[in-house]
C-alpha cells in the first residue's frame, strides 16, 4: 500500500483518489479552500440556486465508468441524468434562429434546413461525418492513452479530413475551425454554430486547428446531459465516493511546496509548516502554480507544451433570480452569438480598449425545482467567455460586461429584464479565488495538430513520483478530460510508467 498525496480536490484530483482507493492505497487530498469540486461550485441565495462552473456533462461515459471502477453503485443510482433536448438553442445577429435536436443527426439536418434554407442541414451532415473521421483517428491517442513521449507525432499532421474540390478538380485542407466553417459550411449561421462549440471552451475559431470539429462532434454523438439539482450534484456524488473508499479530505490545506527526496517526490509541505510524507504525489494545479512548488523544470527543455493557456480566457457570469415561472418547452441552453464576431474575437485576443464589444453569451434555463423556491420564479445563468487578464477590478469593465449579458439575453428573452429580483455578478477574478488558476484562465481540451500548442503537458513530470492530473494536464479540461485525466494518472501509478490506457 503506497501513500498518496493529492494536492487540490477538483474533478480529475477525486477521480484518480477514488481509483487510487479502491487500489488498495492510502490517500490524502489537501484542499485549500474549504469544499470540493474545483470549478464546480454552486451559490446559494434566498431559495435560489446556481452551477457557477459547467452547467451541462459531455461524455458522461467517463463518469459512469468510474463509478463502476470504484464500487457496486452506478452512477445513476447517484444522481439523476437527463438528456437535454433541444441540445440548444442559437439565435444569430440577423435574427435568425434555430433548436438543434440532442444527438440525431437526422433532426438536425432537417431543423437546419427549415431554419437557415435548403441545403444547409445537407452540409453540416457531411461535416459531421469529416469530425467523425478526425474524432476516430485521435480519441484514443488524445483522451485513453498518456501523453506518448513522442508526442510531436499528434502536433504535425492534420487529423481532419480534406474535402475535394469539384470545381478545382483537387482536395482543400482545412488548416484552422474557421477555415472549415468558410470553405466548407458556406453559410456565415452554420460557421457561427460551429465556432460557437470552441469559443465555449476559449478557443479562437480562427487560430484553433481543424481537429477542433471534434468538440461539436462530441457533443452530437454522444448527447448533452443535465444532472438533475445541478452540475454540482455530480461533483458531490464523486466527493461521496471517495469518502466511502476512505480517501482522507484535508480542507483549509494549501501546499506549498512539494518535497524531493533521492530525487523523487516524497510528500508535500503545507503552509503552516506540517509535512505530510508520501510515496507518490498527484496535483490538481496549474503549470505556474505546480511549477513554484518545485522550483525546477517538470517538462524538457522547449516543450511548447509546458504552458499552455495560461492567459487564457476566462469566464464572466451573470446569476439571475427571477420572477415568474419558466414557460413549458422552454430551451435549457440558447446561445447568443456577437452581432460583430471579429471584434469578440479580437478583444478576447488582446484585451485591449476600454470598450469590450458584445459577446458571444449562453443562456442556461434548468428546469430543475432544486434550483429555484417555488414554480412562481426561475434561476437562470448568462456566461461570456472573457479575457481572464483584462482589469475586472475596473467597476466600468465589469458594468459593461453585466449589460452585455443582459441584452444579448433579453434579445433572445424580451422582457426578462423586467423579471429580475437580483442579481449575482462573477469574474475570472472569483474564479482564480476559487481554483487557484492562473488570472482564474479556464484550460480547454487538447487537441492534435496545431504544433503541438493545443496539448497540455504530460501526466508524468520529469520528478520521478510527481504527476499531473485536472483540466492543467493530459488530456486537457472540461468534466469529461478531467475525468479522463484520473484514470489516466492512477493507471500510471497503480501499473507503472508502461500503462497505455484502458483496452
């Protein structure tokens, strides 16, 4: 039986706890604020409640295999799964709108060509198909297996496919998302749609790589779930999980420096000076914060991907209480896309100028009375990906952010302004406080080509006994990579460097 020392208690850091645990070993997850869950948190106000992180589950494959990994309740009988249908709903900057059904491709390309004319839906058909191409050929070196050593293989060639060109008589390469949603969406709508799915993640569609189609496919192929009483549920049921394999929670926690001995990680030290010995260390922090911890280089020299996103966009949220039911068939999520897409794309890029344009901004809409006093007022959720390095201290920037929000959302929602009994206002500044990520940046998932600046670096470090795990590491975030990135970690360390990933 090896100790285990987990420093942080986010998704990924419990999921390879709970494997760890049900291995045999000793684990010890040191928290530094006073609760689990990492970006999956949830405020409470007056009857009202809120997901202030992700507000629906891709994949909830990952989480369901760890509950059958880790013991005999599946995870069904530990929280309350619905299939969120429509999956969303989008309304462009001309008016337009359209409901995309929940993982049918049928009932998307049939909506897509009521909506935005013949032909359409015909074209995000054959698209899909192209994702599907590029989802086979990286899944299992991206998301099942640790980060190769010879990882430059996934950083070079294109994995999405090229579509010949009857009138060139040839084949045209999508280098870039944007690139597919020009050359071959041919609709600027559908191209919004599709760099809708990577902007959601802090991707720039026109800087991200073709391989990028994997998102949206993703999310088609294997649905969008709620998880009834919020997101947050299902950070409790791992946390529950955990606590039944005897994982020790130490919150109020925060480590500061990661000890060596004989060259190899031996345990953690803590603020107030308590050293806590280990065999092996996993950590749930970014590259910056894990890198301070050390004092020395964890990756080799000019590994582009030692620091990835770390200024990244971050998230701005709006948490709206409100008056008045939600009306029957009502969208769970609509998406608001930027009247000028550029300019969004621009700023998120450099933030600079006092005056941010309109973003891109999703709605969320539960229809979910855990979230809500009674049936006679709703909770509801805007969120805007954001520079996380722009000055949110500035009372004028986050003013001009929280009126944004609440157009796009009364555009799509007249009349909700009307409704608002009060509202909650979070910044990437409240994410940094919560997490501990750099400017509060959120880490997107990784993706293949790209040069290799869209992966995140290895599991493994260059300190024997010292490993990666979270959204910060292989094979990048969002809930479903988290997950990924546990199993992966407590493979490595249950079964030695030579573990290649579930068969």
């Amino acid at each position: 039986m090896a100790r285990i020392a987990v420093i942080g208690a986010g998704m990924g850091a419990m999921a390879a706890a709970a494997r760890l645990a049900v291995a045999g070993h000793r684990v010890v997850v040191y928290e530094r604020t006073e609760t689990y869950g990492g970006a999956v948190r949830r405020f409470e106000r007056e009857g009202f409640a809120f997901d202030t992180g992700p507000g629906l589950l891709t994949l909830p494959a990952v989480y369901r295999d760890l509950f059958v990994k880790t013991g005999k309740e599946p995870l069904e009988d530990c929280v309350e799964l619905v299939q969120v249908d429509p999956s969303s709903r989008h309304v462009f900057a001309d008016g337009t709108e359209v409901s995309v059904p929940n993982a049918s491709r049928a009932g998307v390309v049939a909506a897509l060509d009521e909506a935005l004319g013949a032909g359409a839906g015909e074209r995000w058909g054959e698209f899909l198909v192209r994702a599907r191409e590029a989802w086979d050929r990286t899944r299992r070196p991206l998301l099942e297996e640790p980060l190769w050593p010879n990882w430059r293989v996934l950083a070079g060639k294109e994995p999405y496919p090229a579509v010949p060109q009857r009138r060139l008589l040839r084949s045209r390469q999508a280098r870039t998302l944007s690139e597919i949603g020009s050359w071959e969406l041919r609709d600027e709508r559908l191209a919004a749609l599709l760099e809708s799915s990577v902007l959601a993640h802090g991707l720039d569609p026109r800087t991200a790589p073709a391989s990028a189609a994997v998102l949206p496919y993703m999310e088609h192929a294997f649905g969008t779930w709620y998880v009834r009483g919020g997101i947050r549920e299902l950070a409790r049921a791992v946390y529950e999980r955990c606590l039944k394999l005897r994982v020790e929670f130490v919150f109020g926690a925060e480590v500061m420096r990661i000890l060596e001995k004989d060259g190899r990680a031996a345990g953690v030290e803590l603020e107030d000076g308590e050293v806590a010995e280990a065999d092996h260390v996993v950590a749930d922090v970014d590259p910056a914060r894990l890198k301070a911890m050390t004092d020395r280089p964890l990756d080799k020299g000019g590994d582009v991907r030692a620091d990835p996103f770390m200024t990244g966009p971050g998230r701005f949220t709006v948490l709206l209480a409100l008056r008045g039911g939600r009306e029957a068939g009502a969208a769970h999520r609509t998406v608001v896309h930027a009247p000028d897409p550029e300019s969004e794309l621009d700023f998120l890029a450099s933030a600079d100028g006092d005056q941010p344009p309109a973003p891109t901004v999703t709605v969320l809409r539960p229809d979910d009375p855990a979230l809500r006093p009674d049936g006679g007022h709703e909770s509801m959720v805007l969120a805007a990906v954001v520079p996380s390095a722009a000055d949110w201290d500035e009372e004028g920037m986050v003013r001009q952010y929280t009126d944004h929000l609440l157009e796009a959302a009364e555009a799509a929602l007249p009349g909700l302004r009307d409704r608002v009994l009060w509202q909650e206002v979070r910044t990437p500044d409240d994410t940094d406080d919560e997490t501990n990520a750099f400017l509060g940046a959120v880490p997107a998932p990784s993706l293949a080509a790209g040069q290799g600046r869209f992966l995140h670096p290895a599991n493994t470090t260059r300190l024997p006994g010292l490993y990666r795990v979270g959204g910060w590491s292989h094979p990048g975030g969002g809930l479903p990579h988290a997950g990924m990135s546990g199993a992966l970690v407590a493979g490595l360390i249950v079964e030695g460097p030579e573990f290649r990933g579930s068969q």
